[in-house]
C-alpha cells in the first residue's frame, strides 16, 4: 500500500509498503515523486538488477519479486552485472557474492569507485559472523544469507530504497 502526503511547497511523497495481490493482481511497487508533476505522469516502477548465476534460484527471486509488481532484470555473472547497472541504471541490486567471470565483492568495490550511489544488497551463502562486515566493507548496503527469507528480503528492499531516497532529498 502506498500513502500520499502533500507539504505546502506542493511536493508529494510516496510511501512503501508491502502491496498485496488485489482483484486486479498486484500493485505496482513505486519510488518516491518528488513534485506533483512527476506523480502525475504515472507510477515510477521499482528496477531492480538481480545477479545469480543458479538458474533456479534466479528464476524463483524473479518471479517472485515480478508478482509484486518489480521490474527485473537478470545477470548471471559479474560481469554482465557490471555491464547491466550501466545500461539498465536499476534502482537496486540483488547481488550474489560468488560468481563466475567477476565475483561480486569486486562487482560491489567496482561500482562504489565509479561512484554508483545504488543500493546493493548482498545475497550469500555466507552467513559466518565477519561476512556481513565483509559485504559491506566491499560496498554493498545490507547482507542476506541465503537460503533467502522472501519476507525479510523485502523488508530489506524497502528500506535500501527509502534510505536512498532520504539522501537524495
């Protein structure tokens, strides 16, 4: 569910939340407006750019994230991740520390050089104690192990967005 607020100088801010499917299936998920014009050219769909290279769990993090109302994009390797944050410019990241060509820690250390302010979370098999301060120290925004918990990769989603979108404003 989204709620408006309107201030004075007629800016209007969206709220995330978790949008359930409704009868005519689920809402789009939407970034923040930042001026009345902008809201009222229509919803500004959530991209994220997931990077797993295992082709199932790939699948099902796609589906699932597509049912409620993201936009996906898919690399499979770090390499073309790093080519698909450039073309594609995603909200988000999703991204898999172990992969073939360019691992994701470099992939993380990569884009922070050149600046790219995108949230990344980091998703893992890793879950040892020094791994989250190691996904972060590449970079990355938050960390989750997998196997991954839906319900809390959305909760992660939700905040990387809206902690991007305070700093911007």
């Amino acid at each position: 569910m989204a709620a408006l607020s309107e201030t004075e100088s007629k800016s209007i801010s969206l709220i995330l939340g978790h949008p359930g499917p409704g009868p005519c299936g689920p809402a789009p998920r939407v970034l923040a407006a930042t001026t009345a014009e902008t809201f009222a050219s229509g919803p500004i769909v959530t991209k994220l750019l997931l990077v797993e290279d295992h082709d199932e769990l790939s699948e099902f993090l796609s589906r699932r994230l597509r049912r409620r109302g993201f936009e996906v994009v898919i690399a499979a390797d770090g390499a073309a991740a790093l080519a698909r944050a450039e073309t594609e410019q995603p909200d988000l990241m999703l991204l898999d520390m172990n992969l073939p060509l360019v691992d994701g820690w470099t992939v993380a250390r990569t884009l922070r050089e050149q600046s790219n302010g995108m949230p990344i979370i980091a998703l893992t098999a890793h879950a040892m104690s020094g791994d989250r301060a190691k996904a972060l120290a590449a970079g990355c925004d938050e960390h989750h192990a997998k196997p991954v918990d839906f319900d809390l990769l959305l909760t992660q989603i939700d905040e990387a967005l809206l902690r991007r979108e305070e700093m911007e404003h």
